[in-house]
C-alpha cells in the first residue's frame, strides 16, 4: 500500500476514535471551556446534588511492603464538595456540566471572609454546538499563562522514547545553584499562591491532574520537596481514579478531563491517538471484557500524567529523607512505564534508586543494611522548613493582638500577663560560626503581682485533644481518666447516643457536640492510630492532634489556622527564609549524590520533623473519613497540616494515660492536648512553675528548682526558690521532662524548639559535661593504649 496512503488511513481510523470520544462528552450550548486560569474566567456554580459516596480509593502499597495504607470502608453519607454523577451514553460517569446564565460577575467570598473582586470572563461564550461532526470545530477556551502551563504537561515524545521536560517542566532559575535574585522568587510564590485562590475559589476544580503536576513542579522549584510529595500523591490518587470506575473520584477526574483535553491543540491530540492506533502496548486496565474506555483520556493519563506524578513523588521524596517511601514508588513508576511503553526508562526514577542507596550507605548504621531490591529497612524521617509560608494570610500579628490574647489569659489566669520578650532564634543559630545567640521578639507570659509559693496561677481545660490507646478509659473531650465503675463519680458519666463514645460528664459531652464531635462520630477514625507501637507513639499523637483540629474546624466552619486553640501559638517559625535561598538543580549529579540533596531545600535551614505517613497519607486518609473532600477543600492543604504540626511541636503537653489517685496504671506517655494560654509561657529546664495535667491542666509555683548535673568539685546545683514569683517576674514553664541529661534534653528541643536549648541551665551543664568529658577522654585514650600494647 502506497505509505501516503496508509498514513491518512491510520490518521481516519485516529479521527473516528477520537469522534467517538467526543460524542461521550455530550457538548451543550451552555457548556463553558474547562477551567481556564483565573487571570480570565469565572466558573459557574453548579446546582446539582451532592453525590453521594459509595467507595474510598486511596494509593495502596502491595499486601507485603511497609508502606501500605488502612484502607478505608465504604460509606453511604454526602460529601461536602462533590456532584452527583451521570451516566453517559457509552456507560462512563462523569458529573454533568451545569449550565451558567449570562449573569454579571459577583465578587468571590473566599474562606476567610476577605471579599476579592470578580474575575472578569475573557472567554467568548459558546454557540450551539450541537451540530459539531469533526474535532476542528470544537470550541477552544483562549486561556491565561498559568492554564497554558496545565495543557503544555508532557512526560515524553512518545515518536522516540526519549523522556523529555515539555511543558512547564523544571526549568532552572535564572541562577540556579546560585542566589536566586527577587524576582524569580516572586514569580513562582505569584503562580503558587494564584493557584491556590484559583483552586479555593473554585476557578480550577481540584480534580484536574495536570494541575496538581504543575503546582508540585512550582513547590520543588521553591525549595519545598515536602509540599511537592504531597501535591504528587494526589495526582498519583487521581491518575488511579481514571483507570476505576468504581472509585469515588472516577467521575469528577474524568469529567474534568473530558474538558481539558478538548483545549489541547488538534494536531498535538491526532499524534498521541495516532502513535496509540500503532501501538506499542495495549494498555493495562482494571475494567471487565468488553466494557468501554474512554480512549484519549487514558492516552493522556497514562503516557503523561501518571509517569510525572510517580517522578515527582519519589524525587520528591527523596530529598525529604523519606528513603523508603521513595524507591517504592521509583520501582512503582517504571513497573508502569513498562507496562505502558516497554523500552522505555525515566532517568529520574533510575536517580532515585541509585541516590536512596547512596544515602543509607551514608548513614552507616547496622539497621539500614543495603540489599539490592530489599528497601524495607530504609529510613522514613526527615526534616523540612518550618515557617509562615508565603501565601499563609492566616497568621496574626501578635504583637497587634495582645489586647485580645490578654482577655483570654484573663479567664484562665487572672494574675498573669502576656507581653513581648526577647528570646533566643534556635532554629538559626550555629554555634560554630555565630559568636553570640541572635535574638528574636516573642511573647511570655508575666506576673501581674507578687505570687506565693505553691499557688496556682492557672487553671486551663481544652477539647484538641488526643490519646493514642484505642481501649483506655478515657473522657473523649478533655481526655481525663473516667471513674471506676463502682464509684460514685460514674454516674455521671455520658455516651454518644450515636456511636457510643465516651464523655465524663453531661458537660463534655455537650462541650464535643458543639465543637468537634460531628465530625467525628460513627468514622472509625480509631483504627487509624490507635495503639500504635512505642517507637511511633509520640508521631501519633502528633497525628490525632491534627485529626481534632480538622474536627473542630469542620464542626465550627472556620479555617482550622483559626481555631482559638491555635491561632495565638508560634510554631519556632523561621524569619526571613528567602534571603539566605539558593534555587535548587535537578540534574543527575544532584540525584544520586546524597550530599545535594539537602540542596532541594534552596539550602535553608530545616528544623520540621517530617515523614510521608504522618505529613501525607494519613492527613488524607483522615480527610476522606471526615467525607471532607481532599481535593475540594482547600483550608486542608498539606501546608496547612504543616504549620499545625508545628504550632503542635513543643507546645502540645502530654502526660501518662494513668494517673495518681485515679486507681488506673500509668502504661506510658500516650495523652496529649494543646491548651493555647498554657503554652504561651516559655520552656526553661530550670523552671520556677511545676504543671499537672487532669481534666485541666494547672501552674503551680514550685518550691524550689531542679537538681543542676555536673561534675567535679561543684557537683550538683539546687536552686532555692524564696518568696515565690515576685511582680514582673516572667513565668518559665517545661515542655520537656527536665530530669533528662542535658544532651537528651537538646534532641528534644532540636525537634520541638527548633535548635539547643539555650537556657541557663543547659549551657551550665553542657560546660561541665564538656570539661569533664575531655578528662573522660584523656583516660580512655590511655586505658586504650595499655590494651593495644598487650
């Protein structure tokens, strides 16, 4: 056959294909274009019904590989964000385009109540295209430069095999390697933080996969691999849901798929359905024999957008320490590139592998032993930038709001106070190259008058609360030991008519109902972190912590960075980040090399403990039990979920599940709360309050301070407290347990605090342990030459 003619046959038979694709979307002359940039178009509001929800679908690990989720039941009830599917006329569902009047723009109410204005549509409205026979006369949306950057995602040119960086892609900076000047910065944090209004307002919908790549893509540019994981994984989540009908997601993804593609230029989709019709591999699918596929929307999904989000997930990953997590779903990508066009190889998931192994060879611990293949043993932890990310309005200024936080601690602690003070910057300060401590403006709490010794001077309940024992006895509010059965006290106790939890009294119960409970009751919420093994308790907590925020949150319909609880707490944030930035390389040399990896973090400091489970995975997975839309709702963001882990991180008090005089054994430190005017005293290890944890947690000033560890002639210091707190006096509180040795006592505080502890009593303590220390190894190294010589 002349090859002339075989080429326009084999482009016919791509035009049928693709025809009978168009002829599923159901184009009507009130559809508008998908989800254009919000520089120029204004989403319609839908008015149809909340879907209701009938399975869970979460990116599952084999039976047998560590990092498999919990999966999670099927559920009846209503999401809060989603839209009732409808069947086409080839069997797929997807939701039904909403028709939208021709109506003046109205200014956008986003969440935190801040009128914008209207995003002026720029997008000629569409005639009636009912009568559309051929792909050239499809209407095209004319998009900004953000939603151009969406439809340009390619993974490879599939006519070569070669894996390129089309479309947005991971172009270097300007300088990159070097200090990046203002202006690149500006431009990225600009398309971050408009892709957030865009996604918050409702301009892009949350589904759109290409558009969760991009912004991973613009968060690891910034110096955030731990934000771009996330982002990945949910387009890893997404990419799945195409290839389900059975899962929740599968039709929202499909329907914005259906019109997205439609936007991408005719020639550029005639070529990927040609090179499909030629075949290399029929692609894998989890649908019965002879049930319909979508064609051109699994073209895309499978050759572009889920190799992307399998790169930047173990890259990603990788740099943020995550090693295990990273070669998993580096071998999980190219098992899918394989499947899908065999011969071929991604450069950077074959990095991965070889920098994941590198790193554990760095580490040099008898745990992490190296195997080809076997990474199960790898390490799971990392550290990541801790501060008020750029695009963060929730904050407040503090310092602005004293009056209100003073009316706070007014009802808690009427002899109390809270003003600014200086403190140490731990998380900046580096002993070996700074001279002195640099100092940093806070809040501390102080005494209004002279206290006696002994008094309480606070007396504090909170319901974020979080216990990590799935069968203790335990008020579900305020997490106080219930009663024994035979006490008179039991009787007071109360259970949810609903789910059966358990509350101490009628006024915990009513306490839970108005703040947190709804969201909460009857969604197994338990089995995702209950007894959990030692090593992992206090991440747990962490977790639950975070769980009751997102209740309390949805309960009350604020931002959960609103919460009272929270709002007021500083999270030993970093100042000024950006002026010590050096845009990170993504180069082969910085993949393999675990000695760049830190460089993925535009080299500035990180003092935020962070894990793929804790940070990722289980803040969705929690989501999805809460029916809260992980996609859809935006005041969830990982980012969010970020600054409460910080806020969380050496604020939250945590005590024994068992306590004196409740006739329970104590099993370990497995209750946690964070009470906000409590913890806005600052940590000393020589603190002059002692604090007890019940159904409130209460100050007490102590008698006299701790024992002071030292060695050699002065031995040990007790300090004599005398008179008690005088007038003006700050209050120093403990976040730690200051019995500890100093060195322990700064590996808490390096997590938790950000860096040492500077307080008195740790410089006093790491001097003496340093001086007897060098004795110590004056004489080993002897007794170490007498053996050798024998």
């Amino acid at each position: 056959m002349d090859p002339y003619q075989k080429s326009l046959e084999d482009v016919d038979a791509a035009l049928k294909r693709l025809n009978a694709t168009l002829a599923s979307y159901k184009m009507s002359s009130t559809t508008k274009p998908a989800v254009p940039d919000s520089s120029n178009t204004q989403r319609p509001v839908s008015t149809t019904a909340p879907k209701a929800k009938t399975s869970q679908k979460v990116k599952t690990a084999p039976k047998d590989n560590p990092v498999k989720p919990t999966p999670v039941p099927k559920r009846d009830a209503a999401p809060k964000t989603k839209v009732a599917p409808q069947a086409n006329g080839n069997g797929n569902h997807h939701a039904a385009p909403t028709p939208s009047p021709a109506l003046p723009p109205k200014p956008v109410q986003p969440s935190n109540g801040h009128v914008v204005p209207a995003i002026p549509s720029t997008v000629a409205p569409d005639n009636d295209r009912s009568h559309v026979e051929s792909i050239s006369e499809h209407p095209q949306a004319r998009p900004g430069r953000l939603w151009q950057e969406v439809l340009q995602v390619r993974f490879c040119d599939r006519s070569s095999n070669e894996t390129t960086l089309h479309g947005p892609g991971l172009a270097e900076m300007k300088k990159a390697g070097q200090e990046a000047d203002l202006e690149d910065i500006e431009r990225l944090l600009e398309d971050i933080t408009s892709m957030h209004e865009t996604f918050a307002h409702g301009l892009y919908d949350g589904y759109v996969i290409p558009a969760r790549i991009v912004l991973s893509q613009k968060y690891l540019q910034l110096g955030y691999p731990d934000l771009a994981a996330g982002e990945a994984y949910k387009a890893l989540m997404l990419c799945d849901s195409v290839r389900d009908p059975a899962d929740i997601y599968h039709g929202d993804v499909v329907a914005q798929l259906h019109q997205l593609i439609p936007q991408i230029p005719l020639v550029e989709r005639i070529r990927q359905l040609k090179l499909d019709v030629e075949g290399e591999k029929a692609p894998p699918t989890s649908r019965a024999p002879g049930e319909d596929m979508d064609v051109e929307v699994d073209v895309w999904c499978r050759y572009h957008y889920l190799p992307w989000a399998y790169r930047l997930l173990s890259a990603s990953l990788m740099f943020c320490a995550c090693l295990k997590s990273a070669c998993y779903y580096a071998r999980m990508g190219m098992e899918n590139l394989e499947k899908s066009m065999e011969g071929q190889r991604d450069s950077w998931l074959d990095d991965v592998i070889t920098g994941c192994h590198s790193a554990v060879q760095q580490i040099q611990h008898p745990e992490y032993v190296v195997l080809p293949g076997d990474e199960k043993n790898f390490p799971e932890l990392g550290m990541v930038r801790r501060e008020v990310y750029p695009w963060n309005e929730w904050e407040p200024d503090r310092m602005e709001e004293l009056p209100e936080i003073n009316a706070m601690m007014a009802e808690v602690a009427p002899k109390l106070e809270v003003r600014a003070t200086e403190l140490p910057a731990l998380a900046v300060y580096d002993d070996e190259d700074d001279d002195e401590i640099p100092m940093c403006t806070q809040l501390g709490v102080f005494a209004k008058e002279d206290i006696a010794l002994g008094e309480i001077i606070l007396s504090e309940t909170s319901v974020l609360t979080a216990n990590n024992k799935l069968q203790d006895s335990l008020c579900d509010a305020c997490n106080a030991d219930l009663p024994a059965l035979d006490s008179p006290a039991a009787s007071e106790v109360r259970e949810c008519d609903q789910c059966e939890t358990v509350f101490c009294n009628t006024a915990c119960l009513e306490k839970a109902e108005a703040t947190y409970h709804r969201a909460t009751c009857g969604n197994d919420l338990d089995v995702l972190l209950r007894d959990v093994p030692p090593e992992e308790a206090a991440e747990s907590l962490y977790t639950l912590l975070l769980m009751r925020a997102i209740a309390m949150a949805d309960v009350q319909d604020c931002h959960p960075l609103e919460l009272d609880e929270v709002r007021y707490i500083w999270g030993d944030f970093i100042d000024e980040p950006w002026q010590d930035f050096v845009a990170p390389t993504f180069t082969h040399e910085s993949r393999i090399d675990p000695d760049e990896h830190d460089k993925a973090h535009g080299d500035i400091v990180r003092t935020l403990p962070w894990s793929f489970e804790h940070n990722v995975r289980l803040p969705i997975q929690i989501l999805e039990r809460m029916e809260i839309d992980p996609f859809g709702e935006s005041n969830y963001d990982l980012w969010v979920c970020n600054t409460l882990f910080a806020k969380f991180r050496g604020t939250a008090s945590a005590r024994l599940s068992g306590q004196k005089g409740s006739g329970t054994r104590a099993r370990g430190p497995e209750v946690s709360a964070v009470h906000p005017m409590w913890c806005l005293a600052n940590h000393s290890c020589d603190p002059n309050v002692t604090w007890e944890w019940g159904t409130n947690i209460e100050l007490k000033v102590r008698a006299e301070g701790v024992q002071w560890h030292g060695k050699g002639e002065e031995g040990g210091v007790r300090l004599k407290r005398e008179g008690g707190i005088k007038k003006g006096e700050e209050i120093l509180n403990h976040y730690c347990d200051i019995e500890l040795p100093v060195r322990e006592r700064r590996e808490w505080a390096s997590g938790a605090l950000g860096g040492d502890c500077q307080c008195e009593r740790c410089l006093w303590e790491e001097r003496h342990e340093v001086e007897a220390g060098g004795e110590d190894s004056e004489e080993g190294s002897n007794e170490d030459d007498g053996s050798d010589e024998q």
